[in-house]
C-alpha cells in the first residue's frame, strides 16, 4: 500500500480514510490512461466491419451510465404522492 507501520499508526480513522480514498482515485486514473492505450491498440488490430473499442470497454472501473429518465411506474407512483405528502 505504500504505508509504512509508523505511518499507519500515527494515523486516526478519517485520515486513514482519506487516504486509501485517494489511492482509490489513483488507481482509477491510471486504469484511465491504461485502457485509452488498450482501445488504441485493439481498434488498430479490428477489422473495418467490427465495431470500435471504446477505452470503457478495458477499464474495470467504468460505470455504466444509467438512464435519468423516470419510467412510466416512477411516474405513476409519484403522481400518487402529488398532493398528499402524509
């Protein structure tokens, strides 16, 4: 983890927080950079008919995106509670 043992212990809980979410986000941004060099290399190997790579496509830390359009029953659901909050 990079931490020595004095390190860690001369540590309290929201910095050791703090700081594996940082190593988090490095490591979030070098599969980034890794996966735009996959999708380079693997759309130079693809044929013309096959669909482009896209670098999400390598990263294991995409996220889907998700649709923010409310469905018919979220709708529905939420007319119900319009006009009684109780």
């Amino acid at each position: 983890m990079g931490l020595l043992p004095d390190q860690f212990w001369g540590m309290t809980l929201a910095e050791f927080g703090s700081w594996s979410r940082g190593l988090k986000h490095q490591e979030e941004r070098h599969w980034a950079r890794t996966s735009a060099m996959m999708a380079l290399v693997a759309n130079t190997q693809r044929s013309q008919k096959s669909k482009a790579y896209k670098p999400n496509d390598f990263n294991p830390y995409a996220r889907e995106t998700q649709s923010t359009i409310p469905t018919t029953d979220q709708i529905e659901y939420l007319k119900k509670w319009q006009g009684n909050p109780s």
